[in-house]
C-alpha cells in the first residue's frame, strides 16, 4: 500500500510542473495539452517518474468526470451572442459532420488496418470530434486572433460534437458487442439519447438560475459548491434517463451563459479554474496509461491514417457541411485545418477496453498516435495557415481592470471595453465634446500599462481602451461614435 503522503506528494508536483509547462507552450507555440500528456508518459513506468499504471477503468471515470466539467466551462464561457449567427453551421458540423469524418475515417481504417466494418467505423468514431482549446491556447501565445466568424463557429462546434461523438462510439460497441442488434436501431437511439439530453440540460439550467436566485446564501463561498453539484446532477440526470450527458452539461452551461444570476462573474472564473485543473488531471492520467513501447510499431499506420484524416476526411466534412452557406474556400479550409483531436478521442478509446473487444489495444494506441501527431502537426501551424489565407486578425489585450461590476437584473446596463482606434475621429479630443449618451458612463480609460480616471477635459489618445457602464442602445452610440474614421485631408 502506498502511502497518502506520497500520493499526495506525486499528485501536487504534477500539477506544479504541469502548470509551470503553460509558460512553455506560450514561447514556444506547443499547445499545452501536449505538454501535459508528456508529463504523464514522462511519469508514466516508461518514463522517469517509473509510476505504473494501467487500470483503464479508473482512468476513463477520472476523463469522464474532467471532461464533464471541462465541456460545461467551454458551454458557460460561450457569447451566445457571437455564436447566435453561426449556430446552423456550428449544429451542421457538430452532427453531420462528425458522421461524415467517422465514416470517411472508418473506411480507411478498415482498408489500412485491416479491421472489420464495424471495428473500422469504431475507431473513425472515436476520432471524429475536435478540440479548438488547443488552438485557441496556441493563437494565444501568439497575441492572434481569427477573423469572423470563423472563431465562433469553432468555439460552438467543438464544444458540441463530443456528444455526437460519444454516441456513435457507444452505438458501435453495442453492435459489436451485441450479435442480436440492428444498425437501424441506432435511430431512435439517436434521437432519444440528443433530445433527452438537451431538455435535461435546458430544464437543469432553468431550475439552477430559479434556486440560486432565491437561495441567497449567506457565505459567497458555497455558490461554487452548488454549482459543482449542479453539474454533476445534470450528467447524472441525463445518463439515468437514457439521455446524452455530455450534451446536457454543454447545453446547461450555454444557458447559464444567457442568464443573471447573482455571483455569475466568480462563478465563471471558479469554473475556469477547475476545467485548467480537469484538463490537467484528465491528461497527465491519460499519459501515465500509455506504454509507449506499444506505439512504436504502429507508428507508420498511425501516420498514414493522421494524414489521411488531416487532408481527407476532416476538409470532406467540412466542405460538404458549409455547402449551403456563403463561406468562402479559405474560410472552409483553415476550419477544416484547426480540426485538432483532443482529449476526447483518448477517453473514447478506453471504452472498447471495458467492452472487452479484441481490438482494444491497437485502437487506444491508434488513437493516441492520432492526438499527438494531430496537435502537434496542425497545432504548430496554425499561426502559419491562418496568415497564409489571409485570415489572421489581432487578438488586443484586454486591461485587468482594478474595479469590478457584476450585472444583475436590477440594472439595464453592463461594463464593456471600448478600443479607441488610432484612425479614429475622437483621437486628440476631450471625453466630453464625444456628445456620449447622458446614461452613458465612461468609468475608467486604460492607457498602456496606466489606468485613468476620467473626466470631461480627458483628451483620448488612440489605443486607449475605455471601460464604459451602459446599456445595448447607448452602448452602439458610443460605439459608433468612437469607431467612427478620421476623413483624410485633400
């Protein structure tokens, strides 16, 4: 028996060392989930670290538990309001386009590796969902941003294909591990796992605003246990009800997202925290389970089946998918190259272990090779693809503000940024001759590294960022106002 204290004292140094990785792949533009499952294989019996594990089931209850509070954090940090204008092409992509992927990738499965159809379209199953936090963590570290509305699109369409994902994984376990089913059967399945899962999610989310609202509990400190609760209770709810729960979970993040509640700000920044350290966690265990030795002599098929779902079957999905919308051949192209694969895949690949299937082994080493190459090939380049089609835009720094608001609904307003344009006609003008809004409050400016507090006489400078307190149609004014260009002289 090992003792606590040791666990402990592996557990707290991986973290440590895993956090302190993220100012690595901020240098060196490796996203860091990469990092994280390096760490683990590093730690992992055939590493440095000599820690043996290989208890598949442990492991995939801890990346189901992570990932349930990662997918949740990604649905709660969504601006439905960004989101609202792509939200066909994200449900089209995050449906049928990871059907056409896990087909598309089944069929070279079964050619290349020689597995039975259905064994094929479980492994294409099991890589047809993508992951954009890694290419968000990458745009990052390079200060870049993507233009509209490709950033949203991805944002909505990683965040809700896991589902479908683990959906058709389960569906091929059960044909292949139940002789007396029918793939037609897979139908009703589908619509009763999707639809039970939604309204668990919508209905939770209702139910959690209503709760929180009238709660009103006299320590700040116990809302996030609450909402830890709450998410938990969502999975749960879904799963018992024949539902999808990681579409619950994703749908009841989204809806809070829209909604007021009191703590909303806290919470959100508690949640992000816990899906950093979930995603850890899930990772540096997914790296310890890994026996790398296993790879090696599938590395060249795994390579052939990366490059043949990195150039066929993800651009496939996606140009078929974006088909009825105006979405031009570069924007169809960076969507189809940013189609990283993620932690997902890896916990997906555990469940064929628990099936018993006789495949399980080179599938969860398949779909490893997949993810490492996948983030590693397609992560690193992203900067370099997204400037070679002309679709790079700059990501600005948002000021950490030393003041905060949290919008409730006793108040028609919120606290927004607004950039001060170099080009801008109200560069070289005071604050007050902008004819703002009288509702319109402009709170603080943010000036390089200096916070100013504002007055009538105070001349804007371009760059500075101004902290404004109003409402959606003051907020435009002022909007407009501010963005509005300098004519040239002549």
């Amino acid at each position: 028996m090992v003792p606590i204290e040791t666990i402990l004292l592996w557990v707290a140094t991986l973290i440590f060392v895993s956090v302190i990785s993220s100012k690595l792949s901020d240098k060196v533009s490796i996203p860091v989930l990469l990092l994280f499952l390096a760490i683990g294989m590093l730690a992992g019996s055939e590493g440095f670290g000599g820690i043996y594990f290989d208890d598949a089931r442990m492991a995939k209850s801890i990346g189901i538990v992570a990932l349930i509070f990662i997918i949740f954090s990604g649905g709660l940090d969504t601006e439905w309001k960004e989101v609202r204008s792509v939200a066909w092409q994200g449900v089209l992509l995050s449906t049928v386009g990871v059907l056409v992927t896990a087909g598309v990738a089944g069929f070279f499965a079964i050619k290349l590796l020689g597995f039975s159809v259905l064994e094929g379209l479980l492994l294409g199953s099991i890589v047809s969902s993508t992951d954009a936090a890694a290419v968000f963590s990458v745009l990052r570290s390079k200060k870049m941003g993507l233009e509209k509305p490709l950033k949203p699109l991805l944002e909505l369409e990683s965040g809700s294909n896991d589902p479908m994902a683990v959906f058709l994984t389960a569906g091929f376990i059960s044909l292949l591990t139940l002789k007396d089913m029918d793939t037609w059967a897979l139908l009703p399945m589908f619509v009763l796992d999707m639809s039970v899962g939604a309204l668990t999610g919508y209905l939770m989310a209702k139910f959690v605003v209503l709760f929180i609202r009238k709660l009103k509990l006299e320590y700040a400190g116990l809302y996030p246990v609450v909402m830890i609760s709450f998410v938990m209770l969502t999975y749960a709810a879904a799963v018992h009800l024949k539902g999808n729960g990681i579409l619950a979970v994703y749908i009841a993040g989204l809806m809070l997202a829209r909604a007021e509640f009191p703590n909303k700000k806290s919470l959100m920044r508690f949640h992000d925290g816990l899906a950093w350290l979930m995603q850890i966690t899930m990772f540096v265990t997914l790296g310890l389970l890994v026996f790398p030795s296993h790879i090696v002599p599938l590395a060249g098929a795994g390579a052939v089946f990366t490059l043949l779902l990195m150039f066929i079957a993800r651009p496939l999905s996606v140009f078929l998918c974006l088909l009825p919308f105006r979405m031009g051949a570069r924007e169809k192209t960076l969507i189809s190259w940013v189609g990283l694969r993620g932690a997902v895949p890896i916990i997906l690949a555990m469940f064929p272990f628990m099936a018993g299937l006789p495949q399980a082994d080179t599938i969860f080493n398949i779909v490893f090779f997949v993810v490492i190459a996948s983030v590693f090939i397609q992560g690193t380049s992203i900067p370099f693809v997204a400037k070679l089609l002309g679709l790079k835009a700059d990501l600005p720094e948002k000021p950490n503000y030393p003041i905060e608001f949290e919008k409730t609904e006793a108040i028609d307003a919120d606290l927004t940024d607004v950039i001060v344009p170099y080009g801008s006609n109200a560069v070289g003008r005071r604050l007050g001759e902008l004819g703002i809004p009288d509702k319109c409050l402009v709170v603080m400016v943010a000036r390089g590294d200096r916070f100013v507090v504002p007055s009538g006489t105070t001349v804007l400078e371009g760059g500075d960022v101004l902290l404004v307190l109003a409402n959606e149609e003051d907020l435009k004014a002022i909007q407009n106002t501010i963005g509005t260009l300098r004519k040239p002289q002549g």
